[in-house]
C-alpha cells in the first residue's frame, strides 16, 4: 500500500478529534474531550510489541518515517500521541488500540510482524492482517475499522435481511446456502470469507425459503459483481476454501467499481495496463445518474470483456480533489465526463462531451469511444500526476503546512479553553 506521508498522517489524528469533537460540542457546549490516563497509544518496540498488541482485540498499527531528533518534530509526535489517545476514548467500548512503529528504531519489529512499507497502517484482527489502504479521513477510517471488527459472513434469515443484500450494488459480494453453521462447507466458505475481509462482501443462508428466492442449490455459491443484477455461478460445488479463493482472485477486477474513500490507492494500483477508463458523474444530480445508467449499461453489454475495467468516481466523494482533477485532466466536473488515463504519468484522453447539446451520448457511441481508445496509445500530456500514491493526493509540502499549523493552533486553543 502506497498511503500518505506521515504528515497527512497528522491530518487523520487531528480530523478524528475534530470529527468525534464537533459531535460532542452539539450535545455538550464547549465540553472538550479529556484524557482519562489509559494509554491506548503505544510506541511499539521489540520489548514490548507482543504484550502490548494482546491488550486489544484490534490493532492499528502505523509503520511510520523516523521522527527527526529537533524539539519542534518531537513536541508535534507527543501533541499527535496526545489527540489520539483523547480519540479512542470515544472508540474504548470497542477495544482498539494504535501502535507506532519507527522505520529507524524499529525496523526488526516491522520484519516480525510482516510490515515492508513505511507509512503505512496495516489491523491486526485474531490472526488477520489486513492492509488499510483508504484515505487518511477521520470518518473513512473509523468506519473501515468498524466493517473489520464485524463478523467476515453476514447470515440472511428474513425478507428484511433479504432486501438489505439486495440493495448492496456497489460491492463485489458471494452469497451461499448451506445447512447450518457447523457444516463443513460452511465453514469452507467462512475461511475463504476471511480471507478477503471486509474488501468483500460475504453473505450466507441456511434458510431454505431465503434460498429458494435468491434460485441457490444447497452448498451452492454466486458472485456477484458490482452493479450486475444477475450473478455468476461458481462451478463444482461443494468447494473448498482453496477453489473459492482461486476463483475470486481471478474475478475481483470488476467490469464497473467504485472509488470510495476506504479503498481509493488499492483500486488506483490496480490497473489494465497500466490504465484506467474513469468516469466521473454525480449519482445525486439528474445529469449525473442518467449518464451513470449509461455506464452501467455499457458494462453489463461487456461483463465478459476482461479488457474493459472502468472505475466510477463520484465527486461528491472527494471534494477536495475536485479542483485538482479539473487542473490536472482539463476538464469540468460540474457535468458528466468519461476518459482513459495513465497512472505513471496521468496523461490522459477525454470523451467530448459537447456542452451545446443536452443529450448524453449512447450506449453504443461511449462503446465505440472505448473501443478506439483501446485500439490506440493514449497520448494526452498533463500537467501533473492527479493520484501520487506514494503520498496524499494533495502535495506533501501543503500537507505538512496545514497540518503543522492545525495542531499547534488546536492545542493551543485547548490550553486556553481549559483556562475558562
């Protein structure tokens, strides 16, 4: 995982408190979240890291540069340690802790516990290890953290429970119908389950009515891609936890994804040689979700075509890069736009979405579009890498400016709220 510099890293600490901070200054006034003396934020060491991480049923561990040795760089990493500690006292019921690693002083630590990537946050759950690979946001993060302490399978028993997996489209999510909890292939599919989780959805019945509705044989299992009504059966039930794996290792590339916060650098890595068609479009405005049916369509025609991987990007998601995008590809995301872009260097091509006419293009004109741009190199020159994912999406300079000035103003402010 390619996440932000430690910097940006400051950003999530200080954006928690202000997140969980603005909640409670609404039902309390001015009341300042204090710290209760528990230490929920450990710096990590080869003495301690075992009997530290055991504490908590989940562990955020953050592998991070070495703090440099001036007084400024040590007083920030104590203020950051500081308003973490005050964080997860609003997340205490869920016993998480945070761990700090130092690349410098800790790096056989990192090597024990499997950690290659400085700057990177890695949830230890049981004997899971999963990557976070999200933007660093206060509410992205918590939540991410919430889906991972969740059971791996969610069990469908009514028509309600029903509705709710059918409702969930933007997901890859696996369905089956076994016998009970203690079948053996259950317990098959609940491995593979946690394997992937909480990237992929998994849901399972032992409901024969449920099944029968959802046209599931017993120790029988569909896949269903984001967007697709209609799923894929896996061939050669029962299956072991090794064939499930394989096979969605082999299918985890849908024909439509989403760019959500939780998942935005795993989804950018993650291109058809070394491209990505993005196409960004409002579902909330009327322009927005008619050309977003469109691309729906042309997927569902191409759901066979392992050439074809678009990646939807609402920009409601990410307001703050909106202004970034429009710069660095040269358009206007007030409306609709679809185009092929190369992530080493963000060159990019764009449909031309004529703004004298308000049609949308057809399904078989974007086709078409797609099928010449894939017959050529996409030679479109930009200013500037609009993912660098070695870093925030923002530049590291503005990073660390803005994140310096917040926390010294935020504490501060602290000091001189507690004075009243």
């Amino acid at each position: 995982m390619n996440t932000a510099s430690m910097n940006a890293w400051n950003l999530v600490f200080l954006g928690l408190l202000l997140t969980f901070g603005q909640l409670s200054w609404g039902q309390k006034g001015m009341d300042f979240p204090e710290y209760d003396g528990k230490d929920r934020v450990h710096d990590l060491n080869a003495k301690n890291y075992k009997s530290v991480m055991k504490k908590y049923d989940v562990m955020v561990v953050y592998y991070h540069e070495h703090v440099g040795s001036s007084k400024v760089a040590q007083k920030q990493f104590q203020i950051e340690e500081l308003l973490a500690a005050q964080v997860l006292e609003d997340l205490d019921d869920e016993d998480i802790g945070i761990g700090l690693l130092d690349e410098k002083k800790d790096k056989a630590v990192a090597k024990k516990l499997g950690l290659d990537e400085a700057d990177s946050i890695y949830i230890f759950i049981e004997d899971e290890v999963i990557e976070y690979d999200g933007e660093l946001a206060a509410d992205t993060l918590v939540e991410f953290l919430y889906d991972v302490i969740e059971d791996p399978v969610e069990i469908i028993d009514n028509v309600r429970e029903l509705k709710g997996f059918h409702n969930i489209e933007e997901d890859i999510k696996l369905v089956g119908f076994f016998k009970s909890q203690k079948s053996e292939h259950y317990q098959e599919y609940e491995d593979a389950a946690e394997e992937f989780h909480p990237h992929i959805k998994f849901f399972a019945t032992f409901n024969p009515k449920v099944a029968k509705s959802l046209d599931l044989k017993l120790n029988e299992v569909d896949f269903y891609e984001p967007f697709m009504d209609e799923p894929v059966v896996i061939p050669g039930k029962p299956y072991s936890e090794k064939e499930l794996v394989a096979f969605i290792e082999d299918n985890d590339r849908p024909t439509l994804r989403k760019m959500q916060p939780y998942n935005m650098y795993e989804i950018w890595e993650d291109a058809l040689d070394g491209e990505h068609i993005i196409a960004f479009a409002e579902e909330g405005d009327p322009d927005g979700f008619e050309f977003l049916e469109i691309v729906k369509e042309v997927a569902e025609d191409n759901t066979d075509n392992p050439d074809l991987s678009i990646v939807w990007i609402d920009p409601d998601d990410f307001p703050l890069l909106v202004p970034y995008w429009e710069k660095t590809f040269d358009i206007d995301l007030s409306s609709p736009q679809i185009g092929v872009v190369e992530v080493d260097d963000a060159d990019s091509i764009w449909f031309d979405m004529d703004d004298d006419d308000d049609d949308m293009p057809t399904v078989d004109e974007l086709e078409d579009w797609l099928e010449d741009c894939h017959a050529e190199d996409t030679d479109v020159h930009t200013s500037a890498d609009a993912f660098d994912t070695k870093g925030a999406t923002i530049s590291h300079r503005y990073c660390k400016f803005v994140s310096v000035i917040l926390l010294w103003v935020f504490f501060f402010f602290l000091i001189f709220a507690s004075l009243f």
